[in-house]
C-alpha cells in the first residue's frame, strides 16, 4: 500500500505531500495541513459539515479521497475572512445569529459561498433547497437563511 | 470509521483502466463519484484490495444525442445531467429524476452509471433508466456488450457487470416528441432516499395512448417496469377510469420487501397512491385530460 504524491492549492498557499490513499480530504485537511475549520461529521455524506470547494464546487471532503484532489484548489473556511477582517458571509452570520453550536458553520458558510456566487440574489425559497445537504441541530435553519440573505444584500448593496 | 487500506490506481484512459479491472478480477472497485462506495468502504462493507479512480478519465465523461439515442459516458455527474439541454430534450424524466439525488454536494460528484452499478432498489436513477428502457454498455478488453437494463438489474446492489467489465456508458432511447413524462417520490426527509417512487412515461397518438411505461424504485428487490401498466395503458384513452385499473394491475402481485422506512404494506399503499399521481401528471403532460 504505497503512498501517493498529492499537490493542492488549499486558500492560496501550495501544499506537496505523501499521502496513504485511503486518507480522506477531510482528514487530509484536518491532520497533515492543521486546518482543522473543515469540521468532521457523519463521515458518510449525510450532514454536509465537511462541505469545501474544490475548484470553486462544493463536495463532501469526507467521501472524496486526498489522492483525488491533487491539482486542485481547495477552498476552505479559512480563507473567507481577509487577517482581522471578516467575510460578508461571516459578518451576516454573526449578526443574524446563523450560528449557535457552529459545529456546522464551516459547511454552511462553504455551501452559501458557492450558492451566492452561482445566484447572487437568491430567494428564501433557493437558499433553503442550496442548503438541504447541511444539516443544523441548533438553529431550525430559519437565521442561517436570514445571514444568507443577509449577506447576499451586502455583496449587492 | 475509515476504510481499509486499499491499492490505489488512477489510469488515463478507458483501455489502461480495462486492463487494471482484468488484472484485479475479482479484488477491486471502480471509484467513479464515490457517494455510494466511499460510505461503503468506510463501513467496511465494502473493502476492495484495489481501487479503480476513474476520474482522471476525461474520455468518460460527455452527454451525446445520437440517432435517437442520448449516451452519457461513466464519468458524468448528476449536476452535468441537470445542466444539460440535450438530456432535457431526449429524456426529461431523466432530468427530474436526477433533480431528487441526494442534495447540491452529492450531485457535485455522483454518477449516473455509478448510481446504476450501485443497483440501490430504492435509489431514483435505476428505476428511471428502467423505465426508459436504457442500454447498459458493459466493457472489457474483449470489446463491449450491451445489456437491457431489465437484464442488468439483477438484486439488491447486484448487477449484470462481470468481474473484468466496466460500465461505461449508459444509452437511453428517446421517445417521440410530445411524450410525457413524470417523476414522483415519497421520502422521509427533504431528498433523503426515497421510499418509494415512480416513473413514468407517455405518449397519445390521435386520443389514444400508444406507448407507456412505468417503473418503480422501493417497491421489489431491484427496480422495476411494469409490463402490465403499459399493457393496461397502450390502446385505451386517458381517463380516471383507467388510471385506477392501471394502478389496480401494477400494483397486483408486488411484495415490497419491509424495512425500517415502511412495511410491506405501506410500500403497497404508497406505491399505488404514487403510481396514480405519476400517471395522472404524465398524461397531462402528454396533452391528456385527466
């Protein structure tokens, strides 16, 4: 069971690394880089708080291997806010209070990057279905499609 | 839980990728969008010796219309089915179909044909390719066989692939211009994995229905076509009437496999309030008053 060379670009900064192929990105993520923001959840695709773009779409890094995303740009939750200065997305959840726990957040915050710039003015109605993979236990969704909205009316004002 | 370890290989075309299938007959998966086998793997379920990625493959991956026919290769993602305007041109029941997968992210990275090799009883595309009488493509370095979906699903997660082949593509007849279509399906959470769901497809000539077709994901062990719904349907004028009796005789003879999502009979009345929704709406949809 030999190693794999993985090359990715994770919020700007270039990694080279060896890799057993059965680490997944999260765990890739997580461990060998110490961006430890992506959160691990359910492990099998259900609850979509390890949500992160790889290539600017949004996939699961607990059901993609590490190996599979050599040559790829990774965007994580790590990179949304510039030094001190947070993103809109981040402004709009702390405000609206899209966040209790956070345990979901990073996915959510990686989701509703990705729906806001395929849709820059979605409707409630298009925020709740962009959302339906990331599961919240805390909120009932209700702020989280508020901050969303919240943050779609900055990015537009 | 993490999987166990696994010999990783990433060939570059569909012929290094034949030769790794035949070489590891027996003790490999092919990784395609890994939405169904990555959970598996990690379950341990499923623990190939070596993993097959067929993701650098870009040969794989298109959405063709030929000579009636639209052929989706076996890199093709579900999101590239609901983007595209051919697959909503030849086969829209495809489309909606795809639309009730899983969610955005899941969509993102699964496969039509990873779906079908998957061969879940109760997964949406399986049933929908039944339903449209879609052409399997097995490969293997002796050349290429084509199996009817009928044919290729063979149990729960069984199919017709041998041990040295590899889907490759999928190819679904289109229909006559003017056939309706519909898709609907009961879950037990927004797009969580349906319970039971149906197909539909038809088309009315001169106030009658010539061609009708109706499958059905939940309601057996594989997905199923329902050979006596087109027979009810195929000659007879739309109308409630029918529409009953048509139900009536799908749903004869089906004993749903009971689960924790729903017993044997509530699979049966759901499956016969499904059927005649799914009707009801395809007919409309092929111009009929219902």
């Amino acid at each position: 069971m030999s190693t794999q060379k993985v090359e990715v670009t994770v919020n700007g900064t270039s990694y080279h690394a060896e890799v057993d192929p059965r680490l997944a990105l999260v765990d890739f993520l997580r461990d060998e880089l110490g961006l430890t923001g992506t959160h691990t959840g359910c492990e099998q695709g259900v609850c979509g708080s390890c949500t992160v773009l790889v290539d600017g779409t949004s996939v699961l890094s607990c059901l993609m291997l590490a190996v599979q995303a050599d040559g790829t740009e990774i965007s994580t939750v790590e990179g949304l806010s510039r030094g001190e200065q947070m993103h809109s997305l981040q402004e709009a959840f702390w405000e609206k209070q899209g966040l209790q726990c956070g345990y979901c957040t990073p996915g959510m915050l990686m989701r509703a990057k990705e729906i806001l710039a395929t849709n820059p003015i979605p409707t409630a109605a298009e925020v709740r279905e962009g959302i339906a993979g990331n599961l919240c236990r805390c909120t009932g969704y209700q702020f989280i499609v508020e901050s969303i909205l919240d943050a779609a009316d900055r990015a537009n004002a | 839980m993490k999987s166990a370890p696994f010999s990783y290989h990433a060939p570059a075309s569909i012929a290094e990728a034949l030769v790794l299938k035949a070489a590891h007959s027996g003790n490999s998966a092919i990784l395609a969008g890994g939405q169904s086998l990555m959970p598996l793997m990690r379950f341990r379920i499923a623990n190939p010796a070596n993993l097959i990625d067929i993701n650098r493959i870009d040969e794989l991956s298109y959405i063709r219309r030929v000579n009636g026919t639209l052929t989706i290769g076996a890199l093709t993602r579900h999101a590239d089915v609901l983007a595209s305007t051919a697959a909503q041109v030849a086969a829209p029941l495809l489309v909606e179909a795809v639309g009730h997968v899983g969610h955005a992210q899941i969509r993102h990275r699964g496969t039509i044909a990873g779906s079908a090799a998957h061969a879940d009883p109760s997964a949406e595309i399986p049933a929908a390719l039944m339903a449209l009488g879609a052409q399997m493509q097995c490969s293997s370095r002796s050349g290429t066989r084509s199996v009817p979906a009928e044919d290729f699903f063979m149990g729960p997660f069984s199919t017709a692939i041998a041990d040295n082949e590899i889907l490759t593509e999928v190819r679904i007849p289109e229909w006559p211009e003017g056939t309706g279509s519909a898709w609907l399906e009961l879950t037990r959470i927004y797009h969580g994995f349906p319970v039971v769901g149906v197909g539909a497809l038809i088309h009315i000539s001169d106030g009658t229905i010539d061609r009708a077709s109706v499958g059905m994901c939940g309601m057996a062990g594989t997905p199923i076509v329902s050979e006596a719904a087109t027979a009810a349907l195929v000659g007879n004028a739309p109308s409630t009437e029918l529409i009953e009796d048509t139900t009536s005789t799908a749903i004869d003879g089906l004993q749903p496999p009971a689960d924790v999502h729903g017993s044997t009979a509530y699979r049966l009345r759901a499956g016969r309030a499904y059927i005649k929704r799914t009707l009801t709406a395809a007919i409309r949809n092929a111009g009929g008053v219902v």
